[in-house]
C-alpha cells in the first residue's frame, strides 16, 4: 500500500473551531497608564481647562468683578464693529503673508550661502545670526528705538553725517505710513537668526551623495539648490512657515514695547487689543474672544498650510 501524506496546514484556522485569544495583561497597561499619566493631567490641566474656560468666557460679559452674565456670541459681533480690532487683525495678516514671503526665503539662501561657500568663519557667523534671537524682546526694542529714534537716534546721525537731508526728516516710528514696516524690519532682524540655522542644520543633513551625483551630471550651485536641496528641504520649510504664520497672529511683544500700537492704530496687533481689553478696560469677555480668534486662526491657517504642502502618496 502506498502512504499517504497530507500536506494541508494543520495550523489553518478551520470553520468551528474557537479561536484561543491572549489574555489581557492587565499589569502592563496599568504600568503604561501611569507613566503616561502625569503627562496628561499636565496636558488637562494647563491646555485643554484654560482652552475650554476661554471658550465659556468669550460667551460672558466678564468684567472680574460680580456675576459674569452669559450674552451669547456678543462679544465676538461687537469685535466686528471694533476699529482697533479690524486694524490688529489686517497687520497679522500682513505680518504673516511677508514673514512667510520675505524671512524665509532670506533665511533659505543666506543658509544655502553659509554651507556652500565654507570658512574658518562659518561658527563665528551662526553664533552672529542667532545671537539676534536670544536676546529678550525688550533688549530688541530697545536697540529699535534707539535705532528708529527722530532726533538722536543712529539712522539719524548716520543721515547728517553723509548728508542726506531726505533721510533725516523720515520719522520711522511716528508716522503711521512707516511705522509698521519699521518694526517689521526690526522683527525681522530679531527673529530670522533661528530660521537661518534651522535651515542651516537640515541642509547638512542632505546625503553628500546627492550632491556628488549632481556636480557629475554637470548641476551647477544653483541648479543643485533648486531641484536636490529645496525638495530635501521642504518640510522644514513649511515647519518654519507655520512658526512664523503662529507667531505673527499672536504678535504682542515686540510691537507694544516700541510703539504700543501707535501711532493710531498703525502697529496694534490683535495680541495688544487683547491686554487692552482685558487688562486695561477690564472686558474680559472681549478679551477672551479675541483670545479665541487667535487660537483658531492659527489652527484654521496650520491645517491649511499642511494640506497645500502634503507630500503625494505612493
């Protein structure tokens, strides 16, 4: 007789029969669960409680002092009627479209520069560009003001000394059709040393293979910058867009200790409304609105940002 070997898996699951399941190791999540614990009651505690309650506040009239009253979306109505408001609103939108416009493609080839043409210089010159960053805001205002001031101030001396009589009269600071753009350029100055090492750091990042592959085929400097180290490059890009997107809407700073706003409504920023408001005028469901404004214009932009900017999918 002839032997018969069977060659079906006798692992295959087969209809009937009951499929045995791990049992729950119900130490290991609770280990899980308390290591992971204190992060998320920090998390409830100092993010989602002060975003839920601004959410309520902004419904309120709140002044601090008695029983708050709920009014609905009042306050959020009476922003659209609100002057200063309107004014904040249209300079963080301008704030943001030339951050992303003018700083980061600044920043993107003075970085390109630094890691292409290499010196004996090139620490000195990232200690240069950063430097500008750590300082405090209030140091930064203080050298704008000093900078920007009309009578004594350094463009000022710089002007008499060569002579240029048109360059003295400008007030940079007072008047209103200047003064933006002079904090914008102060700002700039302050806040591009991270974006230039930032991008400085992910261009080094790059393969040098790809590089070599490039120079073989004949790619020049700029060829290789722009189709091998911007695509390699783009998603730090759009990180920095966003900061800087994020940044702008809730501008309060630097703007308030230079110019408080003025003069007019020429620099105010929806971040100076807000302390107005709430600190000042003691609405602080107006305030909270404004706050809630913010929050969600940053969301609103942040997810837009990265839907426009989504690499494709194989």
């Amino acid at each position: 007789m002839g032997i018969v070997i069977s060659t079906r898996n006798t692992t295959e699951y087969e209809p009937g029969l009951t499929k045995t399941k791990k049992p729950i190791n119900w130490s290991q999540i609770i280990f899980k669960i308390t290591f992971l614990l204190p992060a998320l009651l920090s998390l409830a505690i100092f993010m989602f409680y002060p975003i839920m309650e601004t959410f309520r506040i902004s419904m309120m009239r709140a002044t601090g002092l008695g029983q708050e009253t709920y009014i609905g979306f009042t306050n959020y109505i009476r922003l659209l009627s609100n002057e200063e408001f309107q004014a904040g609103l249209l300079h963080v939108f301008q704030w943001a479209f030339w951050s992303v416009a003018l700083q980061i493609p600044v920043a993107v080839f003075i970085a390109f520069a630094c890691t292409n043409y290499k010196t004996k210089l090139i620490h000195g010159l990232r200690g240069v560009y950063y430097l500008s960053n750590v300082l405090p805001s209030a140091i930064v205002a203080m050298l704008g003001t000093f900078i920007f001031q009309p009578n004594a101030g350094v463009i000022v001396t710089l002007a008499k000394t060569l002579g240029w009589k048109w360059l003295e009269r400008i007030d940079f600071l007072g008047n209103p059709n200047i003064a933006f753009w002079s904090l914008f350029a102060l700002a700039s100055w302050a806040y591009m040393g991270f974006g230039i090492i930032y991008f400085m750091a992910n261009i080094e990042q790059i393969p040098a293979e790809l590089r070599e592959a490039a120079m073989i085929d004949g790619a020049n400097r700029w060829q290789y910058a722009r189709y091998i180290m911007l695509p390699q490059i783009s998603f730090a890009i759009r990180i920095q867009a966003i900061l800087c997107t994020v940044g702008s809407l809730k501008l309060f700073d630097l703007p308030y200790m230079v110019t408080s706003g003025g003069p007019g409504y020429s620099t105010v920023t929806l971040g100076i409304t807000l302390y107005r408001e709430g600190f000042l005028n003691w609405q602080y469901g107006k305030a909270a609105a404004i706050g809630v404004v913010i929050f969600l214009l940053s969301l609103i932009f942040t997810i837009i940002q990265f839907s426009l900017q989504r690499e494709p999918q194989n």
